[in-house]
C-alpha cells in the first residue's frame, strides 16, 4: 500500500437513475413499450462507490458530490449511507435540483440510452474537492463532459478537472479518471489536458478512441487491434501507469513498462442479461479493486470483466454486484467467450 493508505475516495457525478426497460429505443416520433421502471443511484461517484462496498465491505470508501435539498437528494444521501460510505464531503444545495439521468434500456438489443438534467452536477466547482484529511489512496474522478463549471477554465488551468487532479496528487492520491458518451471531439478536448496528472486510465473503446484520434469500432464492431494502438498512444500523452480498455468481448490492459494483457470477456448467458446500465463502472470497480489490492494486471483484468457481467443481470447499475469472490465463481460457471485472436467484437454492451 502507498504510506500506509486504504481506501477509495469517488468524487464528481452522483444522480439519480430513473432506469427504464423498454421493447426498443424507437427513432423520433416512435412508440416503444416500457415494462419496467426503477429509482436508483447512478452516476460515476455513486456507483463506483457503491460497487467497492458491495465488492469488499471491509474497504473504506469516501465520497465527494453535490445534491439538492430535495427528495432525490436525499435519496442518494440515504444510499451512500446505507452504503457504509463516507458521506462527509457529500454537500447539500438549494441552488438546483439533484442531478437525474433518464436511462431507457432496450430489451431488444441491451444497449442503453440516457437523458439528463445537469441540475446540481452544473453547480460543481473545484472548491468542493478537499482532499486535506483524506486517508484514501485511491481517487475516482468523473464525469467530464456533464459538469458545466468542471468542464470549463478555472483560473490558470485549461479546466477544472486539471484543478482537482492537481490538488488530489499533491495530496498523495492515486488517480483515475471516468469518462462519459459525450461527442468525441468535446472528450478529447476535456480529457488531454488531464492526461499528465492521471495515474491509471480505464475506459471503453469508443473513448479510447476519441482521446487518441483512433477509430477503434467499424460497423459497431469493437477492433482490438486498434483498441491496442489507441491505448498505447493515449499512455504516451500522460502519466498513467496503466491504461485499461473494456468492451464487451474483451478487455486490453498496457502498462508504461511495456507489460500488455489482453482477456476475452465472460460469457454471460443471453437469458441473464437485462441491461448494460452500469457495466461500465462495474469493470472499472473490479479493475481498482485489484489495483488497490496490488493484484497482478491480469488477475485485475479478470475481476474487472466477472464484475461487469454480474452486473449485466439488473437494469440498475449496482442491483446484481455480489462480493468480489462471488463475482469470479459466476464467471467461472459461465466461461468466458473464444480466443480474442485479431478479429471483432460487437461494441453493444458496455
């Protein structure tokens, strides 16, 4: 462990999750039927946090954000604790309502739509980020690209997420960064002048791609070969000491020392899933658990892709995560999908 710290600290985008089953995401003045519809936390700070306690109770979480004085805000207020997260830095406004995010999953193909309202998420500043007291070891930052005043310039830095990664690092934080599908040109904007002051990168190919300039999926078809390149070149821009990219079929892992992993991902059977909602963050949890654990890259890798199947089972983000070993047995009883070799894989899941 890095000076004796343990923990992870999530700080950004927490809101609420009106999650949505529907046959099929229907085309502008379109009908599609919805058949189920949830409330739940979502967004990168909540469900990175909530995903480490359901992981491994034992782990220390704390958590940074923004809600508004009102019933979603205390909601959240109310999961983080149920939680067991830290909640001391979690602020109340009245200057907004809570961030929500309308999330319509498809039964037909499982991919995902989401609508949002800014609402708190536009209100946060740099000068919500105290890292002084902190103990954590880890920091999980996001959502560039959904935070008007983060996304913008503050004082001297091209914006404010350069601000926080600075004042996190000099703090004696490890960081990463979650991203969101925001239009590829915004995220290279927003995410390259961050890249000096990252240490660990894990994103999915199409934002991979986007940083690097590299186009990563045909025909909605993940390559992994250029998935590779794009990691590799996106590594020589910054500081991370490694940089991880998921995709439904597979995972890609490179090192700064030149150490590269690459996993296929679980076979999770179709009758099991019911939406990608969350996979995303599920992986990227499973993924710093090991590193927080000094795991090896590739035992990582593996979590990170059972977390993210497990998690395929709910159309929340967090409802079907189970403790870390529960996650490898499951994946262990479904497999995993043929050899990743140099051919393509379907982008439609996470």
């Amino acid at each position: 462990m890095t000076s004796g710290r343990r923990g992870i600290l999530t700080a950004g985008t927490w809101c609420v999750d009106y999650n949505r089953t529907v046959s099929h995401w229907p085309g502008e003045d379109g009908l599609a039927e919805l058949f189920e519809e949830e409330r739940h936390g979502g967004g990168s700070g909540c469900n990175l946090a909530v995903d480490i306690k359901l992981l491994d109770p034992s782990i220390p979480v704390e958590t940074i954000a923004l809600v508004g004085d009102d019933d979603d805000g205390r909601f959240l207020m109310a999961t983080a604790k149920a939680a067991g997260i830290d909640t001391r830095q979690m602020r109340t406004t009245e200057g907004a309502a809570t961030q929500f995010c309308d999330a319509f999953v498809s039964r037909a193909t499982h991919r995902r739509t989401h609508i949002f309202h800014a609402g708190t998420g536009a209100l946060l500043t740099p000068e919500h980020f105290d890292f002084t007291e902190t103990r954590m070891r880890f920091l999980h930052l996001g959502l560039p690209g959904v935070h008007r005043i983060l996304d913008s310039p503050w004082h001297d830095e091209p914006n404010g997420w350069v601000a926080v990664l600075k004042k996190a690092r000099a703090a004696g934080l490890l960081t990463n960064m979650e991203l969101a599908s925001i239009e590829p040109k915004l995220l290279a904007a927003l995410v390259a002048p961050c890249l000096p002051h990252l240490d660990y990168l894990i994103v999915n190919d199409v934002e991979i791609g986007a940083i690097a300039g590299v186009e990563t999926t045909r025909a909605g078809m993940s390559e992994k070969d250029a998935c590779t390149r794009a990691a590799e070149a996106v590594m020589q821009r910054g500081a991370m000491k490694l940089v991880a990219v998921h995709c439904p079929g597979f995972a890609i892992a490179v090192t700064r020392d030149g150490e590269h992993a690459v996993l296929p991902s679980v076979a999770i059977p179709e009758s099991e899933i019911k939406g990608a909602n969350g996979a995303g963050d599920a992986f990227a949890a499973g993924m710093i658990y090991g590193l927080h654990e000094d795991w090896p890259m590739s035992q990582s890798l593996q979590l990170a892709h059972a977390a993210a199947a497990a998690s395929l089972r709910s159309i929340s983000t967090t409802g079907a995560i189970v403790p870390w070993r529960e996650c490898l047995s499951l994946a262990q009883t479904w497999g995993v999908r043929g050899p990743v070799g140099d051919g393509q894989f379907p982008a439609d899941a996470y």
